[in-house]
C-alpha cells in the first residue's frame, strides 16, 4: 500500500489515522447488522415469511433488524466526531460556526474567563452560573 506523502517524504498521519478510525468504526457499526442477517438465513433458510409464527417475525422484524439497523446509522454520527479529533482544519470550521457558548470545553472555559473580566461583580450571567 502506498500512503500518501508529502514534500520531503513524510507520510500525512492525520489522513491515516482518520481512515483507520473511519474505517474501524464502519466495521464495528456493521457487525451487528451482518450478524443479524448470518443468523436469521441460516435459522430460516427455506421458510417464507408466511410460515413464521407472529412472535418469530416480531422478534425478527420489528426488534432485532430495527436495533441492528439503527446501529449502522450510528457510523454516520461517529464520522463527525472522528473528523472533528483528527483533522484540526475541520474542527476549525466547526469551532467558527458555532456559537461561543457551544464550542468545545477549552474554547468555553477562555470565553466564561473573558466574560467574568467584563462583567461587574455581583453580576452573574446564567452561562457562568452554570459552569
């Protein structure tokens, strides 16, 4: 495999780590659904669905294909989060979007500190309050 470089031969290790924990976290979002799916052919391999009892197809349809379904979307959610910690260019962009009041912990803390600074003592605002 060759990994992508820059000038003078070094190798980008954000895009790098960004694949492996993109690529890991499909893998794990999946394997629930690809379970699903092994265990209900290999259980009812020549049944159609009419011959199954309603507590089967219940328990098949409407509970284990919603849940593990419902987990592979959960790849999606995580790819922001795996962005937002590995490329610093992205999490910029999401920290000028935002407003200052939602913006990660460390960004927070210097905003609740210039706040204090220029508010009168005695006066508390209800971000800080909350802190």
């Amino acid at each position: 495999i060759k990994l992508a470089k820059r000038g003078r031969d070094t190798v980008q290790w954000q895009g790098v780590i960004t694949v492996l924990f993109v690529a890991g976290i499909y893998c794990l979002a999946y394997v629930p659904f690809m379970s699903y799916h092994v265990i209900y052919y290999n259980l009812y391999p020549d049944i159609s669905a009419a011959d199954m009892s309603l507590k089967t197809k219940a328990f098949f349809y409407l509970q284990l294909f919603t849940i593990t379904n419902a987990i592979s979307y959960l790849n999606n959610l995580a790819n922001l989060f795996v962005y937002y910690i590995s490329i610093k260019s992205f999490k910029q962009f999401i920290n000028s979007k935002l407003p200052s009041g939602i913006q990660a912990h460390g960004n927070r803390e210097s905003s609740v500190l210039s706040n204090v600074a220029a508010k009168p003592s005695g006066t508390l605002s209800t971000q800080q309050s909350t802190i």
